[in-house]
C-alpha cells in the first residue's frame, strides 16, 4: 500500500465537520467521501485542510482496505472508492498525469458504487480454476472479491475462502470445491439467506497438465 498515492487520489481543489447519514448522501464535490459502514461523510474540504480528519480518513481507509467500505465523488459521479484507487494507481503508472488518470478511471462505469444498501440475491458463477499437482494453496488465484446480486442492483464483495472440500491437497490430483464466506461493507447490506461463493479447482498431475509442443 502505498499512501502517496491515496494521498493523489484524495487530492482535490479545495464544509464542514463530518456528517452522518444512514444512507450514501448526495456528495457534494470532488474528492468527497462516504464511509458506508461507520455512516460519515468525509468532505474534501475538511480532510484537505485538516490534519486530523485527513489522518482519520487515512486509518479508516487502512482498515476498510478491500472491503468495499467507501463511495468517492468525482465528476458528479460515486464510485467504489477501492476499485477506483487501484484503476487510477494502474493509469499513473502507464505515465498518465494524476488528473488524467482520474479523469480516464472516471469514464469506466464498472468503477460505479451503483448499490448503497440492499439483500444479497446470488453470487456471479466462477469459472474452474484448473492447476496441476504441487501447486501451493496460496498459489490458486482464489478471488478476493466476487460479483454479488442484491435485491437492489449489483456490487462486488469481498470473500474469505475455506479450506476447500475435500480439504485441499496440493500433491493429490482431483476436484476440491472452495465455500466462500462474503463480507458485508456495510450494514445496510445483508446476507440473511446466508449466500456463499462457491470455486471449483482441479488438480491434474504435473505430467497430464504439461502441454509439449513436438511441432
């Protein structure tokens, strides 16, 4: 993590104290921020010229990393603050000028905080992870967020996988089906059905899955 980089996307031209509001307010301008799970809104103004709220903003930022906490305000648009941050980190990094890259991350609608509250319907299916013997569970590439259906519209959520069923092997060839918990960002989404995400990884033996080209 790299809080250089927060510190550009946080960045705005430059109000008041923080507000509360059980649901994503009409954010104002550029910059500002809705932290969904403690229901406060951080005003570009205040965490641009206050020490103390930016280094509040910065520890909440810190804990809520990846987990879908916070709306951010740009051109009159809410995006989910997370996705926005890593699309505008990406676009920096291609040599694209702060503004630029805000700019670019801003006409990408996938980027969209489309849904502030709402009941976890369905989980989007996960094509089957295929890998071939000794490959270390940290090695999988299990996603860490999951396309999610609400009765509102849909989000990405981050998931917490389980030790896979059978418990997986990485030495023993065969299906393993992963169960994934979701994290609600919020308490204004809920889970009651108590919908997982689900994975399939298959093992094949390092010998069967290597591809020779004899050609």
């Amino acid at each position: 993590m790299d809080l250089r980089l927060w510190k550009t996307i946080l960045s705005t031209a430059l109000a008041s104290a923080l507000t509360v509001s059980s649901a994503i307010p009409a954010l104002a301008a550029n910059g500002d921020i809705y932290d969904k799970t403690n229901k406060v809104t951080y005003a570009s103004a205040d965490y641009n010229s206050n020490t103390a709220v930016y280094n509040q903003l910065i520890n909440q930022l810190i804990m809520g990393q990846g987990l879908n906490r916070f709306t951010y305000e740009f051109n009159n648009l809410k995006f989910n603050f997370d996705q926005y941050n890593a699309e505008v980190t990406r676009l920096i990094a291609t040599n694209l000028s702060p503004i630029a890259a805000k700019t670019a991350a801003a006409a990408e609608p996938g980027l969209l905080d489309q849904v502030g509250s709402g009941t976890v319907t369905s989980v989007t299916a996960i094509t089957d992870i295929n890998v071939p013997t000794g490959t270390n569970l940290s090695a999988l590439g299990l996603p860490t967020t999951v396309n999610a259906t609400l009765s509102s519209g849909t989000t990405a959520l981050s998931v917490t996988w389980d030790a896979g069923t059978p418990a997986y092997l990485a030495t023993t060839p065969g299906t393993y089906v992963f169960s994934g918990t979701l994290t609600m960002p919020s308490s204004d989404i809920t889970n009651p059905n108590n919908v997982k995400a689900s994975v399939k990884v298959i093992v094949t033996s390092s010998a069967d899955f290597a591809v020779i080209d004899i050609s």
